[in-house]
C-alpha cells in the first residue's frame, strides 16, 4: 500500500453540548490556552509525516479556513511589534501541510463524515483525527504511534483506552485477541475481532474504547457504502470497521498518552487546567 500522507478531520458537526458558544464558534476552533482543538490534531499529523490536511466540514464553519491561511491584515499591524511571534506557530504550520475542504450537507454519522472525505483521500490510505479527543504524549504523539503499527500490519489501526464498564454508552467498544509483538508492551495489540457502538454496560464486550483516533485503508470507503444506519440512525464507522474486523483486516492499539474528551465541558477545561499548569512547570 501507499505510504500515508493524508490526514482527514470530520468538523461538521454542531458541537451542542457548547451552546450558545457553539452557535457562531465551531467546537472545534474552540481554544484550549491559545491554541485551537482542531490546531493541535494537525500538529498531531505533521508530526506523524502527514502533509496533506482533508477537512470536511459544514454550515457555519468558515472559520476554520480562515484559521489556516495567511491573515494579510493582521500581520501587517503586528510585524515589528512584539505581538509578531504570536503567529509563528501557525505561520509553521500552514508552511508545513496543505489543506484542502469538502462540505458534509447532511449530519448522518462519523462513517457518513468519513465518506463524504473520500473525494480529498482517494484511493490510498489516511489518517483520521476527531479534534475534540486531545491527546497529550510524552514522546511520540497518538498518531506518530499509529503509523509505526501501520507500517509494520499495513491494515486498519484503531487507538483504544481502558474504561469503567458503566461509560461503555459513550464509545464504541472492541474486543480480540492480544497480538504477541516484542516492539510493543504486553497487550498493547489487539487483533479485533468485535466491535459494538456505545453498547449497554452488560453488552459491552470489553473494556477498551475506540478514541477519536484511526488509520484506515481506502477499502473503507466501499464498505462504508454498504452500511446500514445504525445506532442513533446514522452511518457508524464501528460497523464498517467490523466488516473489516470480520476479515482480519483490524488491529487496536492502546496507546501511549494521555487524551482528554474535549466533546464535553468537564474534558474541556480538565485539558486547559492540565495544559496550563504543564507550561508553568
């Protein structure tokens, strides 16, 4: 297969659990200290050597392209100042990738978001970051550790953390056979062999939960074609990736790091508590 460059970001939807910041904010520009949620998954991707940026956005989300793209205005009435080096972070990253954005009309799922990407991924393998899972490693980022186990089982790669039973409602949940691989610590891999999306604690099939964090192959897509609404109605990317799990083509990975729920309030400013203190260190 390819060698991955493409990183995709599902950024549709309405963010609803930050109304009324959400109303003309998108959740994902929403900053933790200074920076972006949806900043921080690209840093995440240039690290890891993707260079290609696929957003699929939605009504009311222009800011984010905006966010990555010269600001000829503001940097004339800054340069010179000592206001200047506030942009040089993102002056490094609009240098680093590219972006490029598609619309998803209809709100019908994470999977439906995924496919509404394929006209900016194509036929090769990509990344996907959901923006609102911070993640905070102290070596290699989330998907710098991913692309690792890629590379080396050149499949699907799903990141995954233990959780209490009783929050199984809120994630997808897998379960497998440990792969024995020297390079990794001792049931970091998993052969997955179910999924279930946000099943009941008692149907939970185990305790490790699919963060917002994947690499998939273009076979995906074709998959995702064929998916049934699901849960909630809409188009599930677990259910796709069960088809794939069904044939092998799965592997879970508990990674290395810290991640934070972004989605909610209590995630949202645990990481901006967390973030602050670790740059007053």
């Amino acid at each position: 297969m390819n060698k991955l460059k493409k990183c995709l970001f599902p950024a549709a939807g309405y963010g609803t659990r930050f109304l009324p910041a959400t109303k003309a904010i998108p959740k994902e520009m929403l900053p933790v200290l200074t920076k972006p949620l949806l900043q921080y998954g690209v840093e995440e991707a240039i690290e890891a050597g993707l260079e290609t940026m696929a957003i699929v956005t939605g009504r009311g989300k222009r800011s984010i392209e905006d966010h990555f793209d010269i600001s000829y205005e503001l940097e004339h009435q800054i340069k010179g100042t000592s206001k200047e080096n506030y942009l040089t972070e993102i002056r490094s990253v609009i240098n680093a990738c590219t972006f490029s954005y598609t619309r998803q009309v209809e709100m019908k799922g994470l999977g439906h978001a995924i496919l509404t990407g394929e006209t900016l991924i194509g036929n090769e393998p990509f990344g996907v970051v959901l923006a609102d899972d911070l993640c905070d490693c102290e070596r290699e980022g989330v998907l710098t550790q991913m692309v690792n186990i890629y590379e080396k089982y050149k499949c699907c790669v799903v990141a995954v953390e233990e959780i209490p039973k009783e929050e199984s409602k809120k994630y997808g949940v897998i379960s497998g056979d440990v792969i024995k691989d020297e390079s990794y610590k001792a049931g970091a891999l998993v052969r997955v062999n179910d999924m279930v999306e946000k099943p009941e604690p008692q149907d939970a099939p185990s305790n490790l939960a699919i963060i917002g964090r994947y690499i998939l192959t273009p076979d995906i897509f074709e998959v995702l074609r064929d998916t049934q609404p699901g849960k909630g109605g809409e188009i599930q990317i677990t259910d796709a990736l069960l088809e794939m799990a069904k044939i092998g083509k799965v592997v879970a990975y508990k990674f290395d790091g810290k991640r934070f729920d972004c989605g909610s309030v209590d995630g949202f400013v645990e990481a901006t508590n967390y973030f602050y203190e670790k740059i007053q260190a």
